[in-house]
C-alpha cells in the first residue's frame, strides 16, 4: 500500500478530484475527515482550494485513506448480514411494542448474545418516538444515567443536576406516545433505576429496560431497595429469553448462506456462555471469508475450520 500512497501524494490533484468523487457519491465531509483523521475544517479549506499552510501532510492522509478504502473493496470481504428477525427478536419488538403502545413498563432480560440489542436497535430505528440509551458501568449512578437518557432523547449540554435533567427529559419526551429503551440495564444502580421510574410516571410514555438477569433480579426477592416496589409493582410486561430457540439458529444460518441442521452451526449456538447467536454470526462470517478465499460455495468444513480459529484450538 506505501508504493500506492507515494504515486498518489505526488499529484494533490488527483487525490482531492478523487476525495470529491466520494463526497459527490454520497460520502458527508465530516464522515471523509473523520475515517481520514483530518480535521474537517482542513478538509473543507484544501477542498476549495483555501488551505492556508503546506497541504502535504494533510493529502498524505487522505491518500492513506483512499488506498486503504481501494484496499478493502478489493479484498471483497463478506459484511456482517447485521439484524435477522428471528423469532426471538419478534417477541422483543412485541414487548417494546406493547410498553410504547400502552405507556407501561416492560423488562426484557436473559441470556446473552441472543439479539436483544440488535432487536431493540431495529425496533428504535423503524419507530417514531423510540428513544434507545445504551447503559455502561460508569452509569450505575443517577447523573450518569439521567445524562445518557437526556443524550438518547435529543437533549445537549443537560445541567448537572439530576433534578433539572429529569424535569428537562419529561418536558421533552411527555405527550410523545413514545418509550424510552435503555440497553444493558443492568449496569444501573437502585437509585439509577428508580430515576428512571420518575420519568416514566412524571412524562406518562413506555419505559422498557433490557439486560441479563441481574436486571430483573434486583427488582425481586426480599433483599430489593424498599422503592424499587415502585418500579416493580408498574411492570406491566416480563420476557425471559433464556436462551436462542432452534427456529433462531436456523434464522440466522440461513441469513448467511449456511443450514441450521449442520451439526457444527448447532453446537456453536447451544453451547452456553458462549454468545448464543452473537457467536453464531462471528463464526458464519469467518465461514464465508474461508470459502470465499478459496472460490467454494461455504459447507459445514468451513463452518469447522472458522470454529477451530475462532476458539484457538
């Protein structure tokens, strides 16, 4: 790639016509600048032809962009297939469905790597007033995860104080129709969730969380905060996926060109721990790539040999 980086920095002109290709066949500037690592100010500038230092370094950049960008398109890698609407995933947006549609609450938790994140994803993106906060371990406090809520509903430069957050969220989302969604609850806090709670009641739209069981778990049993009886008592809808049915394994085989009776495609996605269908994906893509690479319509053999590498063995 340096000899293609070096033919292409002696003639500027042909990297900047070559960048206004891009832009003009749907690329945004600030997705150039930002895949590039330039500044989108210095992009714009040396685009018109108003750069005002030496552009040298800055269209050594973008030809290392543009020869990686050829570089990858020549290697025709197989994409990640992305969302697969399974028969679990149905039962997710069912429920996300039914907590916006009646303005309740609904947990939705289990295993992992069964696609309740990529069910929820879709569900936000084909949904008007659905509002998806995605939840880390640093948002197990209050602020943090007033903060990412505020973000997820459209709100910028929010006040730290969670008092003024949680009145500027209801005014934003109440009389919406819509559901806030918050991904990996888990990671929340009591005092998080109950914040969470206020909102929902404050504003009157559907709160759905989603997460593994510790989620559902720490709203049960007699070793919960007293005001989570709160939250609690207002679930209006429970699913448990404990884990990915037959009918989802065959889903997502199919998506990538494999068969869901293939021994191999059924033991990846039965083993427990192992990311369900998340691991399903990864080894079916690796699939596709070894048979690509070898000019062969992809068998159970590659299905195999992606497993072996994928798990060091």
């Amino acid at each position: 790639m340096a000899d293609v980086i070096e033919q292409v920095v002696d003639s500027g002109a042909a990297v900047l016509d070559e960048v206004r290709s891009l832009i003009a066949a749907g690329l945004t500037q600030a997705q150039v600048a930002r895949e590039a690592g330039v500044s989108a100010t210095s992009l714009s500038q040396v685009l018109k032809g108003a750069y005002p230092a030496d552009p040298s370094q800055l269209l050594e950049k973008l030809a290392a962009w543009l020869a990686a960008r050829r570089e990858r398109a020549a290697a025709s890698l197989p994409q990640d297939v992305g969302f697969v609407e399974t028969a679990t995933a149905k039962r997710i947006e069912a429920a996300l469905a039914y907590a916006q549609m009646a303005a309740d609450v609904a947990v939705i938790y289990g295993a992992a790597g069964v696609g309740k994140t990529l069910a929820a994803t879709r569900y936000a993106a084909t949904r008007p007033s659905v509002w998806l906060a995605t939840m880390t371990p640093g948002h197990a406090g209050v602020t943090a995860a007033l903060e990412e809520v505020a973000m997820a509903v459209g709100l910028r430069d929010v006040p730290q104080s969670p008092a003024r957050i949680h009145r500027e969220v209801v005014v934003r989302v109440r009389g919406t129709g819509g559901v806030i969604v918050v991904d990996e609850a888990q990671h929340l806090g009591v005092a998080a969730l109950d914040a969470l709670r206020s909102i929902h009641d404050a504003a009157g739209v559907g709160l759905a969380l989603i997460g593994n069981e510790l989620v559902y778990g720490r709203m049960t049993g007699g070793s919960r905060a007293a005001y989570l009886d709160r939250l609690f008592s207002r679930i209006g809808k429970r699913l448990r996926i404990a884990a990915a049915s037959r009918e989802d394994i065959e889903a997502v085989a199919a998506a990538y060109g494999a068969s869901g009776s293939w021994r191999e495609v059924r033991e990846i996605a039965g083993r427990a721990g192992f990311g369900a269908l998340r691991a399903l994906a990864k080894t079916l893509r690796l699939a596709r790539m070894m048979a690509q690479a070898s000019g062969e319509t992809l068998a159970e053999a590659h299905v195999a040999a992606a497993r072996r590498e994928l798990e060091g063995a």
